[in-house]
C-alpha cells in the first residue's frame, strides 16, 4: 500500500517537474527543475528495478547534461552584460 502511494506521488511529481521546467520562464529555475526531473526518474528507475539505468540517469540525465547546462545559462548570461548597449546620447 505504501509502495504503491508512493509510485503515485513519483508519477505526479515527475510530470509536475516536466511541466515546469518546460514552462517556466526564468531559465535557472527551468534548469533546476530539469535537473530534479532527472534525478527523480532515477528514483522511477530504481523502483522499476532498473539500477544500471538509473545509474546512467543519475549521471548522465542529471548531472552531466545540467552542469552543462547551467555553464551555457552563465556563458548566455555573461554575454548579455558583455554586450555593447548604444549610448542614448549618441543616437541623431
């Protein structure tokens, strides 16, 4: 009974995540969100008694892919301030 209410809280919580981090429009919190997503569907992974799979998640899905994508939303970022904004006064 427990394990089975807890299935149920997993599946919500997975496709809650999955909604936000498509939704939401402040990108660092769209990447958190990603990252809890994959670090969940390893949960999901194990309780389908897949661990070598929900190893690969954990490093790959999670891990990896959202330091990677952290590192383009501070390069993204790092960008924006970099760029040269025309001066007002400057403009005819």
């Amino acid at each position: 009974m427990m394990a089975q209410l807890f299935d149920v809280v997993l599946v919500l919580a997975l496709l809650w995540l999955a909604a936000r981090s498509l939704a939401d429009r402040d990108l660092f919190r769209a990447v958190l969100n990603f990252i809890m997503l994959g670090l969940l569907l390893a949960v999901a992974w194990v309780r389908l008694r897949a661990p070598d799979v929900a190893l690969a998640e954990a490093a790959v899905g999670s891990a990896l892919t959202g330091a990677l994508l952290l590192s383009a939303l501070a390069r993204m970022k790092r960008r924006e301030a970099n760029a040269v904004k025309p001066d007002r006064g400057e403009q005819p």
